[in-house]
C-alpha cells in the first residue's frame, strides 16, 4: 500500500512505469518539499495492477517509451478507460518528433525527455497539485461527456514563449488582452490562463461581444432587475455576477459599442457593477481576459474603441501568430486532432497518408488552427478505409489522385502569402457570384474572418487582386 488506512487522503502519489534508476534521486525530494510519494515499477504488468490497485491517489502516471508500442499504447488505453481525465506522460530517453507525435495519438498528456531535471518535474506537477486538488478530476466532465479544456499543441518558439509568459501572469490579477486572427486559438489560451490560475476552481464563463446589440449585450454583462425594461419579469444575474472568483472572457472586444467600453472601464476601475434599472453597485471580483482580432490601434484613430480601456486592458498582451507562421505545428495539430475525432467518430486507427501530410502542410490556412481542426475531423468522417487522403480533407481537391507529380501554376514572379491569400478569396467571391456565406464555407472559414480580411484589403489594396471579383 502507498500509505497507511487512517491517513490516505492526506497522501498524493505519482506512478512511474520505468525502470531507468534516475527516478529513485527525485524519491526524497518529492517526499519532503510536495509531499508526494513515488511509486516505481519495471513493467507494464505491475504498472498495471498497481494503477488499478491505488488509482485513487495517483496525481498522474509516467511511463517509458522503451516499452513495446502495443504495450504502450494498450496501458494508455487502458488507464484512459477506467479515469478519462487521468495525465499520462511518455517519458523518452531518446525524443524524436515522429515519437512526440505518437504519443500524443496514444492519447498521452505529454511527451519528456528524459533523464528530468528536478525543476521540469515541479514544473510538470505544479498544476496538479493547486489547492491539494487534481484539476483532471475537479474541473473534468464526467465519463462520456465531451471536455471543454483544449490543449495547446506547439512545439513553435514563439508559441513557446508566449507560454511561459502566459504561465507567469496567470497566477496575478492582471487583464490579459489577446489578439491575433480568428482561429489561432484565442479563446483556448484565455483558459489556458484560467485553468493556471489562483481562479481555476472558479467559473470560467465566455461572452461574444459581437453577437449581440448593445442593448442585450449591456443586460447580458451587468444583468437588469425586474421591471427595467419591458419584458424584464424578474431580476437577471449578469455574467460578470456568474464570473465570482473566477474568469471572464470577453471575446471581440472591438465590437463592443463605445457606451459600454466606458461602462466596461469603470468596472475594471472600481471593480463593481450596475445592473440594468438597479439603484445600487454590485462589488465583484472577476479576473478580465479580453481577446480581438482586430488592430486596436487603428480602432482608436477610428473613434472606434476608447483609448483609456485599452491601456487598462492591455496590462499584459500578449500575440497568438497565425498558423502559416508557424508551420511546424501542423503535423502535431493534425495528428492531434486525428486521434481526438478518430475517437469521437469511432472510426478506429485511421492515419494520414504521406500526400495528405504535404498537402496539409502546404495549405494556407486562413482560418488557422480552427479551419485545420475542422479539416481533420471532415478527413476522418470521409475515409473510407484506414487512409486519409488529400481528398477527404481539402474540400477542392481532385477524386483521384494522378500518379504524376502535380502540376505548378506558372507566374511572372513568387507571390507572397498574402497576396495568395487574397487571390484565393477573390476566386472564391467570383465562383459564389459574390455570396459571401457560400464564398466563406467554400474557403473553410467562417463568415466573420471573410468579412474581416475584405476589410483588410480595402484598407490596403493590393496590386495583385482580381480585378472582376464580386465583392459587396
């Protein structure tokens, strides 16, 4: 047993599937400074009877990569079916790419190389050890239901880096403003931040700024009471009172109408609210992520978006690039999201063929991580055996792949992205006889990114656009 009968709850543990010595130096260490026991096995036979045994203490579970692949991948499943939530990290005295990628198809939290430092094994139990609470148990939805946490797949130094500022600011009080394109995952970092938070047992509560009118948005984010408006039959609780102790995200800011963003900069100043018709101030405590797509700096010299809430907002910024800048993330991504939607449509092992990879790889992707996810899981619907070819994710790619190497479109001189970028759209606008819902789906995007690069463009026209396209 790990620990004696009268003090079990007390006790945390971590189980370790290896039999590489370096583990037993961390023994002690782990003991006095985290109170956290280690249990080491050699194989995945004890390893196993072990998990089963002490499931109930275990924080997480690493395991080696030097196990057989059908035992690695057979203990991963099996430790996922009986606690869905449960870490599991693959530990590899050897790291590759091809074997980071595996792992996480496996279904594994992480992939290590080893032999660890003391201070990458802290860094690796710290989450699940706030508040003497295991996060995958807390905060996870129970067996058969879907997550709403998303993990951040990146092996981009410049992802990398806004990590670890992101990891440094969560545990303070700061707002965070996060900006990038629509798709790059604004919405994923933002409870990235939260779940790091001294607010993670809180709520985390998300509200579109751009799907609503300012009058329902105002009721939406400070409530009403009863008889403030015709209709109000009763007193509504807004989101910044069900976002108590914990997060609120506000998402497209920029779309926020400009007597709000002075109401909204109060409410960062003074940390209360006014409901709708209410004669008295609500104090909160709510930590404040805003995210935008849109140049803030240029909405300012529009009289589009107050100067004074963006200095408030913008205490830590922080850029999430597009995915075309950071291309060594799409295999990771794409086989990331290979195993999650191969699980969710029973599809089996499905895999990529080498064609769907490069072509994966080579694709624009104007509506980043977001349009790639949605290619995978269109990929893994349409397979018809264990392959995926470049046909079942590219909605424009031929039937039939031809044996030769496919052809080069021949132009006076390299374009860049962006000029690609817009030629694409044009196209599309023109094969859609100007319709921008079916130009977007078309393209893969949604509506709001098509709307919001046409703005781009005729803001800074470029000499390469078509000239014939339909744009409204």
């Amino acid at each position: 047993m790990i620990v004696s009968e009268d003090k079990r709850m007390e006790k945390k543990a971590i189980l370790v599937i290896d039999a590489d010595p370096q583990w037993e130096e961390f023994r002690l260490r782990l003991q006095k400074s985290l109170a956290v026991e280690l249990v080491q096995v050699a194989n995945e036979n004890r390893g196993k009877e072990m998990f089963l045994q002490q499931r109930q203490f275990f924080l997480l579970v690493a395991i080696s990569e030097s196990l057989s692949s059908p035992a690695l991948t057979g203990l991963i499943a099996e430790f996922k079916q009986e606690e869905p939530y449960m870490p599991v990290y693959v530990v590899s005295r050897r790291p590759t790419v091809e074997g980071a990628v595996a792992a996480m198809r496996r279904g594994a939290q992480d992939y290590l190389a080893s032999p660890l430092t003391w201070e990458r094994l802290k860094e690796i139990l710290s989450p699940h050890l706030r508040n003497g609470r295991e996060p995958w148990r807390a905060s996870g939805p129970k067996r058969g239901e879907e997550s709403t946490d998303r993990s951040i797949i990146t092996q981009d130094p410049v992802m990398g880096q806004l990590l670890k500022i992101a990891e440094t600011v969560a545990p303070t009080q700061a707002t965070v403003l996060l900006q990038g394109e629509s798709g790059t995952g604004k919405e994923i970092m933002a409870r990235y931040i939260h779940n790091r938070s001294d607010r993670a047992q809180g709520p985390f509560i998300a509200v579109n700024c751009a799907s609503l009118p300012e009058g329902l948005l105002e009721s939406e984010l400070f409530g009403h009471e009863k008889g403030a408006f015709t209709g109000a039959i009763m007193r509504k609780l807004g989101k910044f009172e069900l976002a108590q102790n914990g997060t609120l995200l506000l998402d497209e800011i920029s779309e926020m109408h400009l007597h709000l963003q002075a109401k909204l900069l109060r409410v960062l100043q003074e940390n209360e609210i006014d409901r709708v018709g209410g004669r008295h101030p609500v104090p909160i405590n709510v930590r404040v992520i805003a995210t935008t797509n849109q140049n803030l700096q240029d909405a300012i010299q529009g009289n589009r978006f107050r100067e004074d809430l963006f200095y408030r907002l913008n205490v830590i910024a922080l850029h999430l690039p597009a995915l075309r800048s950071r291309r060594g993330d799409i295999p990771l991504l794409a086989e990331y999201f290979l195993h999650r939607y191969a699980r969710l449509f029973n599809k089996g092992a499905v895999k990529f063929t080498s064609q769907t990879l490069a072509a994966l790889e080579n694709a624009p992707w104007p509506g980043n991580v977001r349009e790639l996810e949605n290619a995978v899981a269109r990929g893994v619907l349409l397979a018809q055996g264990q392959q995926i070819h470049p046909r079942d994710i590219l909605a424009d790619a031929p039937l039939e792949t031809p044996a030769a190497a496919p052809a080069r479109v021949k132009v006076d001189k390299p374009v860049t992205l962006r000029e690609m970028e817009q030629n694409l759209i044009f196209q599309a606008l023109d094969e859609t006889a100007g319709n921008r819902t079916h130009a977007a789906k078309l393209l893969g995007i949604s509506v709001r990114t098509l709307r919001n690069k046409l703005h781009e463009y005729r803001a800074t026209p470029q000499p390469r656009a078509s000239q014939s396209s339909q744009v409204a």
